[in-house]
C-alpha cells in the first residue's frame, strides 16, 4: 500500500471513532491538500509533495500528527 492510502485510511478511522461528518471532513482535507480522498487507492502512487499537504491538511483539520 502506499502512504497516501495508509492516511486515507487513518483519516476514515478517525473520523468514524470521533463520529464526525465525514462529507465535511473529508471535503476540509481535501481542499487543503488539493487531493480527493475517494480518489486515493492502495495503487495510487506516492508523491513526496502530495503527501505533505495531505498530512498538513489533517494536522490542521483533525489536530493529529500522521
């Protein structure tokens, strides 16, 4: 899997065990990181930079370190 999925992932886990909106969630990180989390999968390739706005975007939304 790539890390994109693997915070993916993290970010669904958090979201259903703190029992947020996910619609509004997800839409906050992704127009903070410029990526579309319904479009990451396990094959979705990493990209340095990409995965720094994504982990930026949750720190920021979420107040977790990924």
């Amino acid at each position: 899997m790539s890390q994109l999925y693997d915070l993916r992932l993290l970010i669904e886990s958090k979201i259903k065990a703190d029992g947020l909106d996910a619609m509004k969630v997800k839409g906050q990180i992704g127009l903070r990181s410029g990526r579309v989390l319904a479009l990451i999968s396990p094959s979705t390739p990493d990209d340095p930079t990409a995965v720094s706005k994504l982990k930026q975007a949750v720190k920021e939304v979420l107040q977790i370190d990924a």
